[in-house]
C-alpha cells in the first residue's frame, strides 16, 4: 500500500464526529448569515419576492406589485466593471538584484498558469460574488487529466453558500482559521477523477433524495438525486506535523530534508557540522467525504501547509460579535433603499393609472348599459336613460387627487440617496448632467471611486495571496521539465526552493495580456514611451504576436543596414569636409608666417634706408656750405657795403635752413619707417 492510499479509510468515525461538532458549535452563525447573504443575492439580480422576505411575507402580499425597478444592479455593474476593465496582474519581485532571473521565471510560470486557468477571470467573479454577499473563495487545485505526472493547476470559484468556515477568523490569509468545509455537487465520474483507486466504492454509492440539513441555501439541494449528483464535502482543519530540519552549526543556515532515513545518516556523517532538528510544525490536513462516507482523511493532497483556499470580500469588521453583520456586500446598506423606491414608484403608477381611468358617479338605472362604465379609450360613449332622475348628470366623472410636485421629488431623492450610500455619483454612473468641465467632472468621478478603495485594497490582497498559493502548489508538485517546458528554457535550480521563494507577490496595474510575451511587449512600449529605455526595433517585433514576423525583422534590419550606409558616407564626408578645412587652416597659418617673417626684415632694410637718406642730406648741407664759402670768396672783392649786405644775407639764408638741419639731425623713430 503507497503513502498515499494508506490514507484512504472508511467511515473514519473521528473525522464525521469532528466535523458534525464543528457545525453544531458554528453553523447557526452560518445559517443566519447564508439567509442574509441569499437576499442580497436575490434582490441584486431584481427578485421582487426578495423584497418581501426581507421586510415581512405578511406585508401587502394581496395587493402588492411585482413590478421591480432595480437601481442596485448598475451600482454593482459599476463597481465590478471598473475591476474588470482595469484588471492587475501577478508578478514576482526579489529581495535582491542578482535573483531577479529566477524571479522573471517565476513570474512567467504565474502569468501562464493565471491565463490558462482563467485566473484573471475567477479573481473578478469572486470580486462580483463579494460585492453582493460580502464574501467568496478561490480554491486553486490540480487537474491530473492531461498531465498524469505534475498537474494543471486549476482555480475553482466557491460562492457564499457552498462553504462553511470558522467564524472566528480575522486574518485574510486564513492564517488563524481552525477549519474549512466546501460542499459540491459531482457527478460518479467527477468524483471518480478526483478519487482515482476507488472506483468500485464510488459506483457503489447510491442516490437518495435523504438530506443531511447542511448547506440549505445551495441551488443543487432542491431535487438532487433526480440530477444524479453526489455531495463531495472537502474538510480543511489545522494540525501539527513532524519535520526533520539540517542546521549548519557554524553558519546558521537550515534546510528541511526530505529524503530516506538512511540517506540522512549517511549526509551527517559526511558532515559532522550538520545536526538534525526534530520539530513539529502547524499545518492543514483534509479529509474527503461523499455522501456522508469518508474516502480520505490525512495531508493535505496539494503538499502544502496552508489552507488552498483564498477569501475575497467586501466589508469585514471581525470585532463585531454578530456574525452575520461582521461580513457585509454593498447591498446591504442598499436593500431599504431599493425597496422604498420600489415602493415609491409603484403607488406612483397607481396614481398615474388612476388618472387615465378616472371612473364615474352614476346614479342607479341611469345607465342604458351599466357595463358602459367600463369603457376606456377616446371616444367612449354611455347612454343615458330619457327618463333618469337627473338626465345627463346623473352620471359624473370623478375627477383624480393631484399629484404633488414634491412626490416626484421624493423618488429622485430616493435615487440620489442610493448612489451616494454606495460611495458614488452621477459622473461615476455616468448619469450626471450638468454643465461642469470635462476635467472637473474627471476629478469627482475620482474622488467616487477613491471612496471605493478599501476595497479594491482588500482585493489585491487577496490576489497576492492566491499567488502566493499558486507558487507553493507548484513547488511541491512540479518537475523542473514543467517549469522548462512553460518557459522553454533551463530554470534556475533555486525555482522551486522553499526558502528562496520568500518573494513579495507584488500586484501592479497594466493591460491584460494572454501570454507573457505580450505582456513583455506592453512593458517595453511603456519604457519606450518614458524615455526611460530605447528598445530596439527588432526585439519589440519578436516580444509582439504579429504574424509573418520573420519578413518584417528581415525588412526592418535591410532598412536598418541601408540607414546605416547611408550615415556612414555622410560620416565619411563629413570627416572629409572637416579634413578640408584643417588643410585650409593649416595653409593659411604658413602664409601668416610668411607674411610676418617678410614684415620682420622689411623693419631692417628700412633702417638701413634711413641711415642712408641721412647721410644723404648731410652730404647736401655741407654741399650747401661749400657753395657759400664759394660765393663769399668771390666777394671779397665787393666792397665793404656790398660785404655787409653780403653778411646779412648769408644770416638771413642761415635762419631760414636752421629748422630744416634740425630735422636732419633728429633720430629716426619708428613710425617714420
């Protein structure tokens, strides 16, 4: 017998007795709270029965009108829409840079298994069942029908009245509930896939229409045996169990072991350092039972110490005693409104109705044919008896009451009212029609939906949560050939470690992708268009799902080569260009110098030229003095008159050449060069 049939017992009296206690301790909470969930589920789907059982069967039931006017619906539409438009993914983030590569794995295993599962999709039913009856589950689980060896993890949706749970729980994440009851109904062949060995036990089971009481509220219990359908209760309850844990004492590190006995003694004799840790440790069994026969009590079938199942809801306030307020859908706090404007709008067609059959006061036998009272539409004719007491006013029309302007009021009152009791407004609803700017009406439809935080919060918690579970499961369950065939390359080794996959689930916004790859799009579009990366072309082609991609990567990069041609030649005139224009620089820098060296020995040769144009008025003047001694000489001969005369001339002739012998004799300066 395997570890695992070992498990498979029959009428497990301890387990029936543990259950059946559980439900008597508990399950008038339950039972109250399953009656008040099932008439906000009634009234939001606009059952007008629904309005009755909440204020009294008794009330107007004679008189009373079917007529629904459901204002809760599109509150409710509203609220899961925007989840539903505005959906989040699931991905896995490290505590320290260098695992992001294994982390980018795990978040590609998580993307698959959440779009192969319709995970997306359970995540915003559970979100809509918990708007209306305040709570749901998500249970994820493995399908072995297609893969006998590891599984497919797939996510069932548990509504409000197909579980019963401890109602002393406070934490989200279950973490200190005690135990967990789901009920379904399956057929022989369902429970034979999820009960493989028993299929003998299974055929043997028989119909009846003889019910157990529990689960009252659940669809399937009207008629089930003439559905052919089993009851197959799953009971989750917390327990200990014993783990042999390695620590190395020199670093503190531990491991759990999950090998052979034999094998451990032979590992701490290899390494003395290490010592084993006998420890218990709390974790979730489960026990299976159909048709009140248990097929299994034992561990937990998905390996994990944690109960599957996530819980979605709405307005939780554990400290409250009263059960079944503790846990509240928006329609609670709508269910008086919704059944005073029901109310309100049915005596208003009364009144409406009354005022196009108004009716008549006719006096007994005034009438040719009484039944003439009756008729309706235009055109309509009573005859009048000659000999009436009165003639013709013997038959009067009654004229209706006036309805005041203040009734209608009062229903537009009654509307407002609602939208506000459930934190929104007109803009929200898209039913506001005054004139305010595009921007403005933006801002109070933010603010609507901001009062609506709390539990869109409440949700992407219970969204990592689900992904931490997911992880789990595929820890204990799954090869490293699932891993390598999901993401079609080698895993880490560290990818299905316990230890490490202390990640942080970390829920962000962004589209909804049907694969990884698409989603690996998205994210490069958005680095991109911040500036913040530029991506290559080529890559954006390959991450796209555009089909023919090979030829347009083949195109993209013949675009790229001949772009990259033509730069180089601009490069390569450019370069030229700018050669050019050093050579020009360079030629123009010598002709200077030329030019300078030239100025340099003009600055001599006209010194020497000065020198000589010096030497040459000299010459002059003495040729001048020469000349007059010539002169006096020849008048020695003149007498003295004459010579005095003589004399004064050559002093006049002496003043007058005086300024121009100064400038000869003046040294040379530099500007006259």
């Amino acid at each position: 017998m395997s570890s695992q049939e070992q498990y498979y017992v029959d009428n497990d009296k301890d387990l029936l007795g543990k259950m059946d206690d559980h439900y008597q301790q508990n399950s008038s909470q339950w039972l109250q709270y399953f009656y008040e969930g099932d008439i906000d589920t009634r009234l939001a789907a606009g059952d007008q029965e629904a309005m009755y059982s909440y204020i009294g069967a008794a009330y107007n039931q004679k008189s009373r009108n079917l007529a629904s006017f459901n204002k809760i619906r599109p509150i409710v539409n509203l609220i899961t829409g925007s989840q539903t438009k505005n959906r989040k993914t699931s991905i896995v983030t490290p505590q320290e840079p260098e695992d992001q590569e294994t982390a980018d794995q795990l978040s590609g295993v998580l993307q698959w298994i959440m779009i192969n599962s319709n995970g997306y999709g359970q995540i915003s039913k559970a979100f809509h069942g918990a708007i209306v009856a305040g709570i749901n589950l998500l249970q994820p689980w493995l399908d072995y029908s297609d893969d006998p060896v590891n599984g497919d993890i797939r996510i069932s949706h548990i509504p409000f009245n197909s579980f019963l749970v401890d109602p002393y729980f406070k934490e989200l994440d279950f973490s200190d509930c005690n135990y967990l009851w789901t009920r379904k109904w399956l057929s022989k062949g369902q429970v034979k896939m999820l009960l493989p060995g028993r299929e003998k036990d299974i055929e043997a089971l028989t119909f009846s229409d003889a019910r157990d009481g529990k689960f009252p509220f659940q669809p399937e219990n009207v008629n089930a045996a003439r559905k052919n359908l089993l009851s197959y209760d799953e009971f989750y309850y917390k327990d200990v169990r014993p783990r042999d844990l390695l620590v190395d004492q020199e670093t503190g590190e531990s491991m759990i072991w999950k090998g052979q006995t034999d094998n451990l003694q032979m590992f701490t004799k290899a390494f003395p350092q290490i010592k084993k840790i006998r420890q218990l440790i709390p974790t979730v069994k489960m026990g299976i039972v159909v048709n009140d026969r248990v097929f299994y009590n034992g561990p937990n079938a998905l390996g994990i110490d944690n109960f599957p199942q996530v819980p979605f809801v709405c307005y939780f306030q554990p400290e409250i005693s009263y059960f079944p307020t503790r846990i509240q859908g928006v329609i609670r706090g709508l269910r008086d409104a919704q059944w005073t404007y029901n109310r309100r709008m049915r005596l208003n067609l009364q009144h409406l109705e009354a005022g196009v059959s108004r009716g008549l006061k006719a006096i007994e036998g005034s009438l040719v044919n009484p039944n003439d009272a009756f008729l309706e539409g235009a055109g309509r004719v009573m005859w009048v008896k000659k000999n009436a007491p009165q003639g013709l006013n013997s038959v009067e029309e009654l004229q209706p009451p006036q309805i005041p302007p203040s009734w209608f009021e009062e229903i537009e009152k009654l509307d407002s009212d609602m939208k506000e009791m459930s934190s929104l407004n007109d803009e929200a609803l898209g039913t506001a029609d005054d004139d305010k700017a595009g921007i403005l009406a933006i801002l109070r439809q933010g603010t609507s939906f901001t009062a609506l935080n709390p539990l869109f919060d409440k949700l992407d918690y219970s969204q990592k949560i689900l992904g931490q579970r997911i992880l789990e499961i595929t820890a204990e369950n799954w090869e490293d050939a699932k891993f390598e065939r999901i993401l079609n390359k080698e895993v880490s080794p560290l990818i299905t470690n316990k230890y490490f996959r202390k990640f942080d689930i970390q829920i962000q916004d962004g589209m909804m992708t049907t694969s990884q790859r698409e989603m690996q799009f998205a994210q490069l579009v958005e680095l991109q268009k911040e500036g913040i990366l530029q991506v290559p072309p080529e890559l954006l082609i390959k991450t796209s799902n555009l089909q023919n991609k090979k030829d347009l990567i083949d195109a993209t990069q013949a675009q790229q080569q001949q772009a990259q041609q033509a730069q180089q030649m601009e490069t390569q005139m450019a370069m030229e260009n700018h050669q050019a224009v050093i050579e020009s620089i360079k030629a123009k820098s010598v002709a200077d110098q030329g030019l300078g060296i030239e100025r340099v020995s003009r600055v001599e040769e006209n010194k020497a030229l000065s020198v000589e144009r010096r030497a040459e008025a000299i010459k002059d003047l003495e040729l001048g003095e020469l000349h007059k001694i010539q002169a006096i000489k020849e008048l020695v001969d003149i007498d003295l008159n004459q010579l005095l005369k003589g004399v004064q001339i050559l002093q006049a002739l002496k003043e007058q050449q005086a300024p121009d012998l100064d400038k000869v004799e003046k040294p040379l300066d530099k500007a006259d060069l």
